[in-house]
C-alpha cells in the first residue's frame, strides 16, 4: 500500500513542491507561500484523519509550538484544517540536518561544538518551560543542526504537555510512558506525569551521545533497555569508548544530568547547559598511573 503523496497540490496556501519526510503521524513536505517564502508543511497522515484523539495530539502539537518564540526552535507559523479534512501545521523552513544523522556521519563531537549545541537546545528548552510546557520526547531526531551557522534548533513538540493543564484534558493514560526509550528519563517508565527535570536528563542524553557517538545504556532489546533503565547505573561517560578521554568535570556534569533521581540532577536545563560549557574548558586530569608511566619513561628504568 503506497502512502498518500500531495506533491504539487495546494494547502491553504501552501504549494507542497515535495515530500521530505514521513513520520508515524504526518508527512512532511517543502512548500512554498507567496508572502513566507520556502516553509515546511506537515500534514497528518489520512489514515489518522478519522482518530479524533490523534487529531487532537497533531493540534495539540501545533498549539504548543506556537507558543514557544524563541530563536532556537522553529517557528509555527498557523495550522488548521484545509478543505478535504487535511489537518496542516505550516513550520518555518531550517536548513540543515537531523542532529542524529550528523553525529552518525561525523562522529563524536568536540567539546566546544558540543556545548555549543547543548546551549541552543537547553535555551529552546528553557523557552518551552517558560510557556509552561514539558517536551518529553527530547532525542536527536527531534533537532535540526546546521553545520555552516553550528546552530541547534528543536523541531518537534509532538507529544509534549501543558505543565498546568488538567489531568481530565491530558491525552495519555497513567501507566504508560511516553517518549522515545533510549532518551526517556527514568521515572517517565512508570507513566508518572513529569516535570522539567525529564528534559534535563533527555539533554544529558543528548550530551553523552554528541561527545561519544554511543549512548548510556547498551541492550539487545527493548525489554532489556527498559529493565536497565529502571535497576542499573548508565555506563560512566569515561568508560564509553577507549579512544577518548574527558576532562572529569565533563563527566561529572553529563552524569549528574542522568542521575536516576530527579532531584539529583541540575535544578534547570539552563544550569546543565552552564555546567557543561564551563567543564568543556577544563583541562584533563592526569592519571597517577599514567602521570608514573610518564616519568619512568622520561628518566628511563635500571636493571
């Protein structure tokens, strides 16, 4: 079965000249409109038109996007419904690429770049937190990262919440967790409602993977993830990978971000942003073993 294709169509104005992208809710395409210029459209898919809940989350996700001004995430410029019952979200066009797949093709990221990129995304953040919204799905995929200007930019508020709204008007069920597995805090697996300390940890996650291209927790499937997840301490960053080696205010500041505890993690995503930034600068920590290595190979060894 071929998913829908509206290449060339017009939607409320907005002349889709191609498809980019397709999700497990919308399409994306990029359009062009007589005053905006270049925009990217996301439609929701017709298999979902008929589902008023996941019509309500597609709005839902346009409404708090358009919440949130603030130069690190994309701009909403209007959604609605066009004539045929297609729901529509009009989104400024970011150049660039998915954060996922530039640390994929280059590999971990120095640690000026990187606390460059987790600047932009915490202050992102912090402006989504300021409007009174969780993201909860906070991962890689979710930001656009361009090489040239080195600016991070949040793309997604697909399943984020409302801090303030009413446990009646939420759209999820208690008990069950959402957001992505790899990149979820802990205490979001019980499908407890969270706060902004699950954004931090999300963050924290985002960090250990842009300066070691690999991630906390290494399982074989999902269960097992979940299981290390809820029982098990996240590989130490300096253990990551053999190649490299991190100031240890580096891994002080990305592992109390992941700390399974909420309260044990930085106060904000901003003070996490800070903490890394400022550690990022600090020299590295000579070993004893290596500093005695060192030395014996210097003056060299009798006998």
């Amino acid at each position: 079965m071929h998913s829908e294709d509206l290449t060339g169509t017009v939607v409320a104005g907005y002349h889709l000249l191609e498809r980019v992208g397709e999700g497990g809710t919308a399409t994306v395409y990029r359009a062009q409109h007589s005053a905006r210029g270049v925009c990217a459209m996301k439609i929701l898919r017709a298999k979902l038109r008929g589902d008023r809940t996941a019509v309500q989350r597609f709005l839902r996700e346009a409404e708090y996007g358009s919440r949130v001004a603030h130069p690190a995430v994309v701009q909403t410029y209007e959604f609605g419904e066009a004539p045929g019952g297609l729901h529509y979200l009009a989104l400024e066009w970011a150049d660039g690429e998915i954060l996922a797949k530039f640390v994929r093709r280059s590999g971990p990221v120095a640690l000026a770049l990187s606390a460059t990129i987790v600047r932009h995304v915490a202050d992102g953040l912090a402006a989504a937190h300021a409007a009174g919204i969780i993201h909860r799905d906070l991962k890689p995929e979710n930001i656009i990262y361009d090489p040239r200007t080195q600016r991070a930019r949040l793309l997604d508020f697909g399943i984020a919440r409302d801090a303030e709204l009413a446990p009646a008007e939420r759209l999820t069920r208690t008990g069950f967790f959402v957001g992505t597995l790899q990149y979820v805090a802990p205490e979001a697996l019980s499908g407890e409602l969270v706060g902004e300390s699950a954004d931090i940890y999300s963050l924290a996650t985002i960090t250990y993977f842009l300066v070691t291209a690999q991630l906390p927790y290494i399982a074989k499937s999902p269960r097992e993830l979940f299981q290390q997840l809820l029982t098990q301490p996240p590989v130490p960053l300096g253990q990551a990978r053999r190649d490299l080696v991190f100031p240890r205010a580096v891994e002080e500041a990305v592992m109390r971000g992941l700390s399974r505890e909420p309260r044990r993690r930085q106060p904000t995503v901003a003070a996490f942003a800070d903490e890394f930034a400022a550690a990022a600068t600090q020299p590295l920590d000579m070993p004893r073993a290596g500093l005695f290595g060192s030395l014996k190979g210097l003056f060299g060894s009798r006998g």
